[in-house]
C-alpha cells in the first residue's frame, strides 16, 4: 500500500533524511518527483544567496527560462530545439503537472519561453517529459485514471515541518502522438489532457523515461519486480526487457547518443548515496536489445551524484552531485569513462537536472538562482571546458 512507502524526516538538510527513511522510502528521493519536492519548498532563507559568479567559464547568456511557478523543474529540448517539456506546479503543495512552452528565438539566441500549456489531466501526478527523436511523439508519466484523492502528498508538510514522499503505484507512461497541433490550437496558457495512451498499465510505479536516438526504444525506470530498476521497451509499450537486476535503486536512465549505452544513476552499494553507471547494451541479430554486456561505474564517492545526461558528441556526461553541500548541489561534467571530472556551476544554491540541446550548443537545466529562490528552468549557451 501506497501509506507504507510514507515516512517523515526533517527538513534541515538533504543529509538529515538519508538515515531516517526506509529503502523504498530512499527510492522515492531518488525519483525526480521528491527531489524537486525537496528543491522546491526549502525556505529561500536556508539557502545560499545568489551572487553573480565569473566562474561559470562554459556557460553565457544565462536565461531564465519559467516564471510564476512555485517551483519547475527537468527540461528537454525538442529535436528543433523549438520546444520544452518540463513540469511544474503553481502552488508548493500542489502536485506536479506535465508543461510544453515554445521557445523564445532572436538573432540566433534563446531568448525565453511563451506561457506554457499544461498538457496533463488534474488530478493527476506528473513527471519525466520526453520528445521522440523525430519530434513527433511525447511521452511522460502520470497517475492520471489511477490518482488516489487519499494518498498523501509528497513534499513538504506545513503542519509538521517535515518531509512526506509518497510511492504513486498508479504512475504509468503515456505517449502521444501529434502533440505539436493540439498544443498550438490550445495556445500559450491552455490546457489539454495528453495523457490518452498509457504504454505501461501494471499498477507499480513506472516513469524515469526518455527515447532512444533512433526512436525504437523508450528507457525507464519501474517497480515492476519488486525493485526499483532499469528497463527498456520498444516505443509502443512492447518488448519489455529488464537492465538492472541489482538489489537497490537503479534510474533515471538516458541512451547515449549512438543508442548502444545507458547511463543511468544507483544505489548499488545500497549506502543511501548515488553513484552513475554506463551499460553497454546487448543487441540480438535483428538489432533488438536483449540486456547488458558489461557495466561500468563512473563515480564512487560519499556524495549523491544523479541527474546523468550525455553530450551529443557522445563521449560526455553531466550530472548534479552533492560534493559542495547538501544545499549546493552543483553541475560537473565528466567523460564517459568517468575521467577528467570539470565544475561546470559555481553558483550557490542548487543546480540540477541537466540537460543539453540536440546540437550541444546549450545547456538547460534547473537552479534556483532565481530572483524569488524558487526553482526555475535556465538556460546558457554552452562551451565544452578545455581539457575535458
């Protein structure tokens, strides 16, 4: 039951809650959905002040990309680099809802984003948007159809000043086709319910999803075993085929850009911390993947490093790690062989969630560097570091 995965912990420090909560309540701060929970509703006076940094050597025309949300957060670009899928929520109690907002465009640069359309049903819980590579198809997942009004929310509870995460087993991954026209004739601002075609439909929590470069294949996460693992399936729902068989959490995984390896980020030594792991894919003869050759580990360290996402020159990763505080955690940039390891942020506060553009030329991700504090979706133009 959805009430058992519960715990409470004090809001203090991201390090305060690591030795109070049960291993499936660990699993659900390893989700997106609790850690922008958690990101989202610490108080703007607990946290480093946002200074201007010169630091910040591969980013410039930092631009502030969502506004008037309580918190928004993981942002992809389309494959025209026209779009973004995010989520967001209006209030710090209210649960996420899944986004779409077009781009801002002038003289060659991003400038901002329209007002978004929420393409998610309420009531529902919403997280991990993702474009086809082909631009035609969306997916994310959602409670929607299966959204129990009596759960317990996840995030910060006023009346107690404590944590609350919840484990939606109703969470499935839907897909939609042709979203770009009902977007455009809902208009900036609208609402429409894209979450019409659920490809998972097994009761246990799936999301964590992204596609493969050449389509085919959707990544995710699922509790589908009892575990929180890695799984791929073919972009209709079949051909369900497990990665990780791990004990611990393994998630939120990506394909890297020539569709032969995974990134994804796990709490193998099941020690409450997060290290990131490539797996190179086994592949049958008609090219379908069939599990893992070899798996390698990028990271390991005492720190909680998650939020992999690859560069498109395919021999490049970024990721969010807790290294500098529990409250400061920054983006680094390591190869793939876990070599080499660069600070790309150096703003107090948090950044998380990376996410590069198609052409690597820009660099979205979350921060709440912010005026109000709040987390908020940014982005930079983007310049590999020398020596990386």
């Amino acid at each position: 039951m959805l009430c058992d995965n519960c715990k409470d912990a004090s809001v203090k420090t991201t390090a305060n809650l690591y030795p109070a909560i049960s291993y499936k309540g660990f699993l659900m701060r390893c989700c997106v959905i609790f850690v922008l929970c958690f990101v989202g509703s610490i108080r703007a006076e607990d946290q480093p002040q946002a200074q201007p940094t010169t630091q910040e050597s591969s980013l410039s025309d930092i631009v502030q990309l969502t506004h008037g949300f309580a918190r928004a957060g993981e942002a992809y670009f389309s494959p025209d680099m026209k779009w973004i899928v995010f989520q967001a929520s209006i209030k710090a109690e209210d649960q996420y809802q899944m986004y779409i907002a077009k781009l801002q465009w002038e003289n060659g640069q991003i400038t901002g984003a329209e007002k978004p359309v929420q393409i998610s049903p309420e009531p529902s819980r919403n997280t991990c948007g993702y474009f086809s590579p082909d631009g035609q198809m969306i997916i994310f997942a959602s409670t929607y159809g299966k959204e129990k009004p009596d759960e317990p929310n996840s995030g910060y509870q006023r009346a107690t000043g404590k944590y609350r995460w919840a484990f939606p087993e109703g969470m499935e991954i839907f897909r939609y086709d042709g979203w770009q026209a009902q977007v455009e004739k809902a208009g900036p601002g609208g609402k429409i319910n894209l979450a019409t075609h659920a490809l998972t439909n097994n009761n246990v929590y799936d999301a964590e999803d992204a596609f493969s470069p050449d389509g085919k294949w959707i990544c995710y996460t699922s509790y589908e075993n009892k575990n929180l693992d890695v799984y791929v399936m073919r972009a209709d729902g079949t051909g369900k085929v497990r990665i990780t068989t791990a004990e611990g959490y393994d998630g939120g995984p990506f394909f890297a850009p020539d569709g032969k390896r995974l990134v994804y980020r796990s709490d193998r030594q099941n020690n409450s911390l997060l290290q990131i792991f490539v797996a190179d894919l086994a592949f049958d003869d008609q090219g379908a993947i069939t599990g893992v050759k070899a798996e390698h580990q990028l990271t390991n360290d005492a720190n909680v490093n998650w939020g992999p996402f690859w560069h498109p020159d395919d021999k490049h990763i970024i990721y969010a790690t807790s290294k500098h505080g529990p409250a400061n955690y920054q983006l680094y940039l390591i190869r793939d062989d876990g070599s080499h390891p660069v600070r790309i942020t150096h703003n107090p506060g948090l950044d998380i969630l990376p996410a590069f553009s198609p052409d690597g030329k820009y660099l979205m991700w979350t921060s709440k560097r912010s005026p109000d504090h709040t987390a908020q979706v940014f982005v930079a133009r983007f310049t590999m570091p020398e020596g990386s």
